[in-house]
C-alpha cells in the first residue's frame, strides 16, 4: 500500500510518505501543502493528515481537500483527525454554568476551553495564552487539560509540558542553559518576549502566516459536508484506534506506544473516493 501523512509533525512512520511545511528529519520531506501534494493522480491508498487542516484558511483548505482526492486512488481512504469544535462548545457550556454557580475547578476548566476555542485563532505570538497557562506554577485542572489535550498526567511526580522545540525562544534556552542560572535565562527571555521590536507589524504579519495559528474551525457536519463537496463518499466518524486502514494501530499516528491517544479533543473522520 501507498500511504501518505501530510502535515505530520513528529508523529511519521517509516512505512509512510511523511510531508511537512518543515523538516528536520531525512524521513519527513519538506514541502509547502498550499501548493499541492506533489503526486500524480490516484497515486495512493490512503491519505492522512491531523491537526493540519484548521491551519488552512477556508478556500485553501477546499483546495487542499480536492487535491487529497486527486491524489487518492478509487476506493482509496481519507482519515482527518481535526480539533472538535462540537466538543469544544459542549465544554464551554458546560463548564459557564458550573462556573456561573461559583464551582473553582469549573472557573478553571472554564478559562482552558475559552483559550482553546479562541487563542489559537487570534495570537500574536508563539503559543500565545494557551502557553502562558500552561506554564503557571500550579494548574488546578490538569485531570482536564490532560482529558482534552493529553499533556498532563494526574497525580504523577513526572507531570510535564509537551514542549515545542523548534520555536526560537526554545533553541535559544538549550543553547545558553549550560552556562547561565536558570532564573537568569528566565527573565532573559520573558524581556526578549515582551520587547516590541522595531517593524512589529511586519513581525506580526509574519507570524499570523506562519501556520501557528487556527484559521478555521470544523464540527462533524462541516467537516462532512466539506468532504462531500469535493466528491468523498462512504463517511464515518472513527475513535482514535479504529480505522478502515488495515493495521491502523500499528502506526502509531493516532495513539503512542501506550495506546495513549495523542490528540484527545480530535475529531476523527474517514472517508472513501
């Protein structure tokens, strides 16, 4: 079978073609999706992106679906995995009115969902509110954040923030760590984070087109229908560890070794050309 993982991030697999806007690894190649998946038609079996699709805007992103059906050969399979934005509501409500009723932990859960609906869309910088929270000294709700996001685990002494190590402020940190005080790379980077630089909204426009931030946002009608307008048949909604795709769960795309699933607030949709 020919598979493809476009968008992949760390999660590849040796058996796939993995595809990413960058690459620091000599199994993924580097390439930039608003132009195309770079294959002939009917080409492959099965096509699978997660958590790229709402970093499209809307046009791009019909586009982007027309080509993973190009690519696709008849009877071939499309597997999304995308922010659940049907899950995201729920919560919301949910958590606004425990929180109306003065319930801690809901305010807590409540302040998350709001920054998951909303920060990713409308940041201006590298992992914007969501980050700051995430980094706090002490997180009332990390049973939920690890429900919704799967970065914190409950009661364990090796509780941690799933770092994204290719920002800048990152390769910075490892760099000088070994040689300056910890407190003092701290408040180097918070005064270099906070520094309004000269052009700021060329920096600003730069970032807003980066791919960081959400440009859309997708329920299990919207996605449907999306796929469906671009010819798509055969839909179903999946959990994480099941597929159509014969050995899914050998891969390890949507669940880590542990069967631990990697995208707990995904939405998870196959469909057949």
């Amino acid at each position: 079978m020919k598979m493809i993982n476009l968008g992949c991030g760390k999660s590849y697999h040796k058996d796939w073609i993995n595809i990413d806007f960058k690459s620091n690894n000599k199994k993924v190649i580097q390439y930039n999706l608003l132009k195309g998946i770079p294959y002939p038609d009917n080409y492959f079996d099965v096509v699978y992106h997660s958590h790229l699709l709402e970093h499209f805007s809307k046009s791009d992103a019909i586009n982007f679906i027309k080509e993973c059906y190009r690519v696709l050969k008849p009877g071939g399979i499309i597997r999304i995995a995308i922010p659940n934005l049907e899950e995201i509501i729920n919560n919301y409500k949910k958590y606004l009115d425990l929180a109306m009723k003065g319930d801690k932990l809901a305010i807590a859960n409540y302040d998350w969902i709001m920054l998951e609906l909303y920060d990713q869309c409308v940041r201006n910088y590298s992992e914007g509110e969501m980050g700051k929270y995430l980094k706090k000294k002490q997180i009332p709700n990390k049973e939920y954040l690890y429900r919704r996001i799967g970065y914190f685990r409950d009661g364990s002494k090796k509780d941690s923030l799933v770092i994204n190590k290719t920002t800048f402020l990152f390769k910075i940190k490892s760099i000088i760590k070994k040689f300056i005080p910890v407190k003092k790379i701290r408040i180097f980077l918070t005064k270099l984070k906070n520094k309004i630089p000269k052009g700021k909204y060329k920096q600003l426009g730069k970032f807003r087109l980066s791919g960081e931030i959400h440009q859309w946002m997708y329920d299990r009608f919207s996605l449907s229908r999306l796929l469906q307008n671009c010819n798509f048949k055969k839909l179903k909604i999946y959990q994480a560890n099941e597929s159509n795709i014969p050995n899914w769960n050998n891969y390890k795309l949507d669940i880590n070794e542990e069967g631990v699933i990697r995208k707990p607030d995904s939405l998870f949709i196959e469909a057949k050309k």
